[in-house]
C-alpha cells in the first residue's frame, strides 16, 4: 500500500512495509486518514542525511508537544502520545529514501523507545547511524526530485529551512486497518490552525517570487495548477492513469466530487441544457461496479463545455457540491476515458451487414477462420410449437451447423425454440421458420435470429 504526501516542494509516495512493521504503519496511516499531518513543518533538514517533519507545529512553538500517536489524538490521554516502537532487523537504513519513525527513550526504562507522529526521511545512502534510533516502516518511490529540493534547501544553524517546507495535504491509497474507536476522517483538508500560522518563517510562493513582479492572481494559478498535477499523480496511483502528461479535448468535461447515487442520465439532464453532449459517463469501478464519484462529459463544442464549467461550479447535486474542471488535472484518465469512448465508437459503427442484424458485430477469435472445421448435420431435441400454439416438448427437429461459413439451418415449421449446449457455454434461440429457415451465427456460437 502506498501514500501520497503532497508537500510544498513537489509529491513524494511513500511505500509501507505492513508486513514487516504493522503498529508502525498503521500509526502513519490513521495519522494521515486523520490529517493530523496537513501543514506539518520540516523543522529539521541535515544535508545528504535525513530530514525530519511530523510535528504539526514544530519545534519553533512554544505550544508544540511534539506530536501524537493516533490513539493519543483521538483519546487526548497524554499517557498514549507514544507507543513502544517494533525494529525489524531487516529493516535498516541502507537506501535513500527510508522511511522511519523518529523514537526516544522511555523515561521510565531507557532501554525502550517509544514513538509518536514524527518521522524521518533519509537523504543519502548508508545512513546507518539510524539503525535502533529511528524505526522503519517505508520508502519512498516516487518523488526523489523532492528529495533533491529539500536536500538544498537553505537552512539555519539547527538544520530549519528558512524558507518553509510544509505537508500541504496527505492521500491514502488503500488502508487495510479497520479504524480505532472514534477516528473521524475530515470531509476534506482542515485549514492550518492559528498555532501553526505562527510558525510560518517565509511562505514558498511569496519567497521563490517575491522578486519577480509576479501578481497574486498568478501565484494563484501556479498553485492551482500545482494540485492539479497532483491529482494526476493521485489517480495515476489508484490505477486509473497509464501516464500523466496528456492534454484533453477542450469540449471535456470532467465533473468530480459526485454522491455515489448520481448516474450518468442525471449528469446528462443537468448538464444537457447547456449545449449538446455527445456522451456523458460516470466513470465506475472495474470490478465492483460503483461510482468512483467521478465523471466525464463531452459536449459538442468549446463553448458549450465553457459555459458549463462556469454556471456548475460548487453547484449542489444529489446533496453533494460537485467540482468542475476542463480536465487539465486529469489529463491520464481523460485519455483512458477517450480511449474507451472512441472504442465504443468504433464499434458502433461497424455495427450491421454481419448476419443481417444490425446489432451484432462479428467477434475477433483467438485462431484464424481456415482452422476451423465444418459440422455435419444433427438430430437436436426442442421445444417446437405447433400450428394451433400447443407446445411439444422432444419433437425433433433436424438443425445443420457449418461453423465455416457462420451457418445454421433449421428443417421445422412454426415457433422453435432451441438450446445448443456446447463446451465453451449454452446458447438459447427462438426462431419463426417456413419449412427451411437459414440463420447466420459465428464460430463462438453467437446465434443471430
């Protein structure tokens, strides 16, 4: 399982190592499902070693406890800030990017270490020094770009950046803990407190551009489009994105924060009334079959989609405040969703001239049509309806089959209905005949008729 910490200097994903240190992880995880780590400072960066963050205010507030374990945050116990700390020994600090609880001796027996929030990422290799101080539970994956960034970060005598490095929002991938008695999980990221915007030195943005005569309205758009690419990134975790950097169609829509219950005719009767949509779907899990609160929709011109974007945003469906976009920060998904569409597409209009049904379409087969063979003529028992409407069950009923040439052919009068059961599934037909009835099918035994 993984997670994404999204923090002021880029994304970093994290991968937890539950097999070989379960409390540590799901401490971590609960932390973040909590957003106990939204706005955490790193409040201490030693170059091409390790840096150090976890604590929602930081070591430079009087006011800091220096962080809890989860059950110490939900119960408010002073006694469960900490929790005994587990060392696999396996689990050693020999690559960039290990991922470990930051402990401290118990005060009643030294020879325990406890552990709380904060955590340590490594910036280097053969960090050894690490090993029975700081308790392994992870490593980074993606992301070594940040760790680059944070590793020349320009710092005071103590190892503080002087320009703030923050976790800005934290993201859980797939939680396999059940939750502790009375976790509540925010509906979306918190505001930092006023304790924590006591401690900002110099915000990021108005630092990297102070000089640059940048307006607030572009530091706006740069921040936006920051979270953009890390919802991207997000998504692309999940699964549902192959890559990141494609560019949509313009007359897309991509509609988020949907109630479960909305359905692709009520996104389609909302939005209708803007302009023509050419498809409108709720993107749904592959296997299960549930919204993933999700949705594209395509009209048929730019306009249309822009007027859309501006009349929909934040507006109220299903008791739900939905979010609008042009699809830019979903980029990857967008070109799977216009994959799958143009698909659909294609097979629509592929559709008829094949068995004389206008609704099949011949299947592709995993061998080629010279290798199949001809069956010869059999005596099948069906269900055959006389001229008075009287059915007469085991009449039978002559039926040739010539898988070669996609043909079957029925001698019988009347309403038939015939099951053919074959080892690769059962088909079941209804057919009208007139003495000799001819009835095209494929070699999967797709009965067109």
């Amino acid at each position: 399982m993984s997670v994404l910490l999204e923090t002021s200097e880029g994304d970093i994903v994290i991968d937890l190592l539950v097999d070989h240190a379960p409390k540590l992880c799901e401490n971590f995880l609960k932390l973040c499902k909590a957003k106990y780590y939204n706005f955490s400072p790193v409040h201490s960066v030693q170059k091409n070693f390790s840096f150090q963050t976890g604590d929602p205010l930081g070591p430079l507030s009087k006011e800091s406890d220096g962080g809890s374990s989860i059950w110490g945050h939900i119960s408010g116990d002073p006694a469960k800030r900490t929790f005994p700390a587990f060392f696999h020994p396996k689990l050693k600090h020999l690559e960039r990017g290990t991922v470990s609880m930051a402990t401290a001796p118990l005060q009643s027996d030294p020879d325990t270490r406890v552990a709380g929030s904060q955590f340590i990422v490594t910036l280097g290799e053969d960090t050894d020094y690490l090993d029975g101080r700081a308790a392994v539970f992870g490593k980074v994956v993606e992301g070594f770009e940040v760790l680059d960034k944070i590793n020349e970060a320009i710092v005071d005598e103590k190892g503080y950046p002087l320009i703030d490095i923050r976790i800005k929002h934290t993201v859980i991938l797939d939680d396999p803990y059940p939750d502790p008695p009375g976790l509540r999980e925010p509906s979306s990221s918190p505001p930092p407190t006023a304790q924590q915007l006591k401690t900002v030195r110099i915000e990021d943005e108005a630092a990297l551009h102070a000089d640059d005569g940048v307006d607030e309205e572009e530091l706006e758009r740069r921040r936006r489009n920051r979270e953009a690419q890390a919802q991207a990134l997000t998504l692309e975790m999940m699964g549902d994105l192959p890559f990141a950097e494609v560019k949509p169609p313009e007359n897309v829509l991509f509609v988020c924060k949907l109630n479960p219950v909305t359905g692709d005719e009520d996104l389609e009767l909302i939005f209708g009334r803007f302009g023509k949509i050419l498809s409108c779907e709720v993107i749904r899990d592959q296997k299960t079959g549930d919204s993933l609160q999700y949705a594209f929709i395509e009209f048929e011109d730019k306009a249309s989609c822009e007027t859309a974007y501006f009349k929909m945003q934040d507006v109220l469906i299903d008791d739900r405040r939905i979010h609008v976009d042009f699809s830019q920060s979903v980029s990857k998904l967008s070109d799977v969703w216009r994959k799958d569409t143009n698909s659909k597409r294609r097979a629509t209009a592929h559709r008829g001239g094949w068995g004389g049904v206008d609704e099949l379409e011949k299947r592709r087969q995993y061998r080629d049509e010279g290798e199949r063979i001809t069956g010869d003529p059999m005596i099948m028992k069906g269900h055959h309806v006389d001229e008075a409407g009287v059915g007469v069950h085991g009449q039978e009923i002559e039926v040739g089959i010539d898988i070669a040439n996609h043909e079957m052919t029925v001698k019988a009068t009347g309403v038939i209905e015939i099951m053919i059961q074959t080892d690769i599934g059962t088909v079941a037909m209804t057919v009208e005949t007139e003495g000799e009835k001819g009835i095209d099918m494929d070699g999967t035994i797709m009965i067109a008729g």
